[in-house]
C-alpha cells in the first residue's frame, strides 16, 4: 500500500471546518466522485458511524461502505473500509495555521482479494490526482461561506 498525503490551507476556523466534514452526508459537495452517501447508523457520529457511499469509478458506480474509528473533534476523524476489493483507511486532520486551519488528508487503499490487488495500483494513481482536486473544491466551498 502507498500512503497519499495532501495538505491544505483553509481561510476559515478549525471548528468551522471540522463541523463541515463531519457532516458526513455533505461529502459529495467537495469530493466529485461521490454520487450519494447513506448512513447507516443513528446517532451522533463517533466511533463506529457508518457510512455507505455510491461512488463513481471510471464509467461505473461502486458502493463503498465505511465506518469511524477515530474521532476527535474539532481535529480529527479516520475512517476505514469494511467491505470491497479495495479498502480506504485514513484521516483527516485540522489544525489551526495562521488565522485560518490546515487540513491533512491521509489514504491508502487496502486491496483485499485478487481483484483488489490487480485494482490497486490503478485506483491509488487516480486517488493521488483527485485528493487534491477534492480539497481544492473543500477550500473554495467553505472559503465561499458555506
């Protein structure tokens, strides 16, 4: 597995930023590959929320459930996959910078199964190239006031 990890300055406030992320329905807003997100669980989010995501992949669509398993607001949130060929693990992280907020992605795609493996170094090349795109969309989405 190959780690991504991607920064980001954000002209806003940790707590203002970390409340919008953790509107977990809301991801679709910033990361374009998501064509809806479904909670699974009731309740506030926290350790063991789950999520199922309809996600885009190429000229198909994937649903991709996943759950908490870290949760600290308002600095951070992992998460994992619990189903699939190819799992994410990661984070995000923000921490104040400035008089705004820095924001760290952190992903990895754990392949599970034959598929998995012959997916993985595909997917993590395209997850490298569209993690930025995601949180330049985050930035300009809450630096425009949302």
């Amino acid at each position: 597995m190959t780690k991504i990890t991607e920064s980001i300055e954000i002209a806003r406030n940790p707590e203002e930023v970390f409340a919008y992320l953790d509107q977990l329905e809301r991801h679709g807003e910033w990361q374009d590959q998501i064509v809806s997100s479904t909670r699974q669980t009731e309740g506030p989010n926290r350790v063991g929320t789950r999520m199922k995501d309809v996600r885009r992949m190429g000229n198909r669509t994937q649903e991709v459930s996943w759950e908490i398993t870290e949760y600290d607001p308002p600095r951070r949130v992992a998460f994992r996959g619990v189903d699939g060929p190819l799992r994410p693990v990661g984070s995000l992280t923000v921490e104040p910078s400035g008089s705004g907020s820095r924001v760290t992605v952190e992903l990895e795609l754990e392949p599970h199964g034959l598929m998995g493996k012959m997916l993985a170094g595909m997917a993590t090349g395209q997850a490298r190239k569209q993690v930025p795109k995601d949180q330049a969309k985050l930035k300009e989405r809450l630096e425009s006031g949302v």
